[in-house]
C-alpha cells in the first residue's frame, strides 16, 4: 500500500450574477449547463428526473491527450439553500471536489466557487502545478460572463472559452 502526502491545490472566487439565486441554481446542471456554455455537451447523465439532483452521475470527455472519460458525481443538491457539490474523477489525472454557493446580494446573487484538485499521479501533478490563480481567475471570470450573459438575454455567449 502506498501512502503519500497529496499533489492538492484549491482556488475559491466569488463571482457576482444578475439573477437572484433560485434563477442561477437550476443551471448549475450538466444537462442546462449546455443553454449557457457552447460546446458543453456531456457524454452520457444519469438522472430520474433528467436534470442535476443528489446522485446524478456524467461523463464528460476526456482532458487533451487523456484516454479515459471524466466521471462526475452530485454528492449534494440542496436548491432550498443555493448549495450543490460535484465530484469530478479524471482517471490518472485528478479527483476534485467543486463546490457551488450561491447567496443573494443587492444585483441579483454572488456565487462563491471552489474547486479542490487532487493528483492522482504524474499527469495529475502538471495538471495541479498549472492550476494557477491567475489561471482560475481567468476560468472564473469567463463563466461568469457566460452565465450573466444568458441570465440577461437568455442565450448562449458565443466564442471560445477562456
């Protein structure tokens, strides 16, 4: 049995969204995640009710370079308080845990987004070294563009990701 201390990096930001937090919530989903992210397109979701809920599983498709698909679980889905919590398994990259928060300000809601990235071996260890905060950041920022986007018109911002 090998036990080592872990290759973990965790960034958090809070971004700030125009609608109020039962807006924003139901599309922290993997299925209305592909109204507002273009090319968002998960490979399979398993859910009875066909949207996020405790206990939906998806594949997304493997990282560049990856051959295995990322696994996504929904530990927690808790509409009533804006909070919902993901594992992401990325086989021979990383296990991360991201976790959502959402809480109503004066313009609408902040969401405070914190993702934990664990290696799970040498290509997780480059992938951990290159989660910068200036990379998060940037990644943060372009969601929230994103969702704020769709918040106000109702489609999806085109161009690249950031």
């Amino acid at each position: 049995m090998k036990i080592a201390p872990p290759q973990r990096v965790r960034r958090s930001y809070v971004q700030q969204l125009v609608a109020p937090p039962a807006a924003v919530f139901p599309l922290l989903c993997p299925v209305r995640e592909a109204d507002w992210i273009e090319g968002w397109d998960p490979l399979a979701v398993w859910s009875t009710s066909g949207v996020a809920e405790v206990d939906c599983v998806f594949t997304t498709a493997a990282p560049a370079g990856g051959t295995h698909a990322a696994i996504w679980y929904v530990t927690r889905h808790e509409p009533e308080s804006g909070f919902v919590e993901m594992l992401k398994i990325t086989p021979g990259v990383t296990a991360c845990r991201l976790t959502i928060e959402l809480r109503p300000a004066p313009s609408g809601c902040e969401a405070t987004i914190t993702y934990t990235h664990t290696s799970l071996g040498p290509a997780g260890d480059t992938f951990v070294a290159g989660f910068t905060e200036e990379h998060y950041r940037q990644f943060m920022r372009d969601w929230e563009a994103r969702l704020n986007h769709y918040l106000r018109t109702g489609t999806a911002l085109s161009g690249e990701r950031g």
